[in-house]
C-alpha cells in the first residue's frame, strides 16, 4: 500500500520556540525542505519558503535574516523579500504561508488547496498550562492515524499505563471513551474522553470527567515523507485543576507517561506500516510466494478446503496398515 506524501494542506512543523528571532529553521514537510525565519523586530510574523535557493540550490537554512525580514543566502549573497529576489528582480523564491500560534509553527504547501488561507488551529482552554514534545514515526501518516483512532488498544497494548477500556458510545463523529489508570491492587482510575479526527492530520483528546477532567490534548501528524510522519502533540491542563507550584511536578509525571504510550504507538504503527508495505492482510498475515492465506471461510468453500474435508470423512472409521 504505497502512499504519497500530502500536498496543499496546512501542517504543524515544529514548536514556536525552536524559532527564536533572528533565525532560521528548516523542516521537510511532505518531502518539501521548507525555511521558516523570525525576523528581529518585535511583532514580525514568520515567514516561511523553500529552503532550496533558486540561484544554485543554496541552502537557505544556514542563510542571515536581516533585520527587515530578508534573507541572505550564504553561497552567492543573493536576497529574498516576500517571495521576490532583490538581488536579481524577476526571479522567484517559493513562499508558504506560515503562521505561528504561540505553541506551533504551522505551514501550508501551495498547491492544490487555494482556499485555506487559515490553518484549522485547535481550541485550547485558558487560562491553562501546556507543554508539547513531538517524535519521528517511519510509518505513514495512515497507519499513525489508525493507531490514534483504535479506541481499545490501550488497555490491550499499553497495559503498563491502562488496565480498562470501554467504548460508551458517539455522538456523530466524536467518540467517548472511558480509560483506566492503572492503580495498584488491581484498581483503576477512570477517566473519560471525546476523542476524534477534525482533519485527516489532527487527533484531538477533550477530557470530560473523571481524572484529569478539562485536558485537551491535540495531536498533529505531519508527513516528512511517504514513509515517515513526525507528531506533534501538545497538553493542555485548566489552570484550576494545577496545584499552586505544582505544575513542574504534574508536568514532568504527566510527559513521562504521555510520552512512554507514544514511543509505544510509534512501534505499533511503524510495524503496520512496514508490514503492509510487504503486503500483510489483517487476519490473513504476509504473503508466502505472493499469496495470502485465506480465511477460514474461505478455506473451508475452497476445492481445497472441500477436498482435504472429504479426504478427513472417509477416514472415519477406518484402520491405517500396520508395518510393524
Ligand atoms: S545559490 Fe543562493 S545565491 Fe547562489
Ligand atoms: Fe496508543
């Protein structure tokens, strides 16, 4: 099941603060190696384009921002301002939208898709604490996104974290679940979600009773290439619900377990990934000389399957030879 890379969408690429002003930070989104830049002066808005100099394929990453927002590419001195070359007027730097949300850099390819000017940013409570870390799937986004959305596997698979799982039911596209926190002596602690996809690149995670009620975690999966996504996800906890000097505490309990599930999905989707890429059938397994075992079912409606059928019947009652 081979994929290609998204094209014309917008896509989370990195955190905001990874892009201090007055720097540059190259990304590869759906295969496209993509600069942002923070010009210096306060209130700037990032700019993204190709990383890729039109001149002789320069990289723009490792160029100077200047303080009215140009950038200089480092082979030849050439400059770009909002998608033009002031160097050579006429020739053309491809620009993306970029847009900074305070938590995430966000940029939209251009293609394909000429009317989302606005990137499909989440709801996040306020006043809250957050905090987002991102990692590296070699799978493709399908597959991470499969994962996300297989609301009983975590009782099943990240049975370190979760001892119970029960789907309670959806209201249209949203699906409630209810988690167990594993406790010690068997025990849980339950927890209830709206978990759903707003867009085919978004998991959102909304909390509404039990532990941890209010959270919203939203997860963004970017594709870097056909065969590898990045995540990026982020917590947010209603400031009422932390303790006064208690979120360092919170936070750090609060990545370690988040994290611990995600390294855990990583495997799981990058496995499936990999598996049907060689062509595994769910229920079927990988193929043997190109061909999938049949079902059951199948099997058994088979010639084969009637043949081996009849020839197990007409042994009934019957006594094999003996050579001794
Ligand atoms: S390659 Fe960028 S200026 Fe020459
Ligand atoms: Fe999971």
């Amino acid at each position: 099941m081979a994929s290609a890379p998204h094209a014309g969408q917008w896509y989370v690429a990195a955190q905001s603060r990874a892009l201090p002003p007055g720097h540059t930070l190259v990304k590869t989104v759906a295969e496209q190696e993509v600069v942002f830049w923070r010009p210096q002066t306060v209130g700037a808005q990032v700019q993204a384009a190709s990383a890729v100099c039109p001149h002789w394929g320069g990289p723009l990453g490792e160029g100077a921002v200047e303080s009215d927002g140009r950038l200089t590419c480092p082979w030849h001195g050439w400059q770009f301002h909002n998608g033009a070359c002031v160097t050579r007027p006429g020739l053309k730097l491809p620009r993306y939208l970029a847009y900074d949300d305070g938590l995430f850099l966000w940029v939209r390819l251009p293609w394909d898709v000429a009317d989302m000017t606005e990137p499909p940013l989440q709801a996040r409570p306020t006043p809250s604490k957050s905090f987002a870390f991102h990692l590296i799937i070699e799978s493709d986004v399908y597959h991470v996104q499969e994962n996300y959305l297989d609301f009983l596997h975590p009782s099943e698979y990240h049975t370190t974290v979760f001892n119970h799982c029960r789907h309670l039911g959806r209201e249209g596209d949203v699906h409630l679940v209810e988690l167990g926190y594993k406790m010690p002596f068997g025990r849980s602690l339950l927890t209830r979600t709206r978990i759903w996809a707003p867009t085919p690149y978004q998991i959102r995670n909304e909390v509404y009773a039990g532990l941890g009620r209010g959270t919203v975690i939203e997860s963004h999966i970017t594709p870097i290439s056909a065969h590898r996504s990045v995540i990026h996800e982020a917590y947010h906890v209603p400031a009422q619900n932390v303790p006064r000097f208690g979120w360092p505490f919170m936070r750090y309990f609060m990545q370690r377990s988040a994290r611990r599930i995600r390294d855990e999905d990583a495997i799981f989707a990058a496995r499936r990934y990999q598996l049907r890429q060689r062509g595994f059938v769910d229920g079927r397994g990988l193929p043997i000389a190109g061909q999938v075992a049949p079902y059951e079912d199948e099997w058994m409606q088979s010639e084969d399957g009637q043949q081996t059928a009849q020839k197990l019947e007409g042994l009934v009652g019957k006594t094999a030879s003996s050579h001794w």
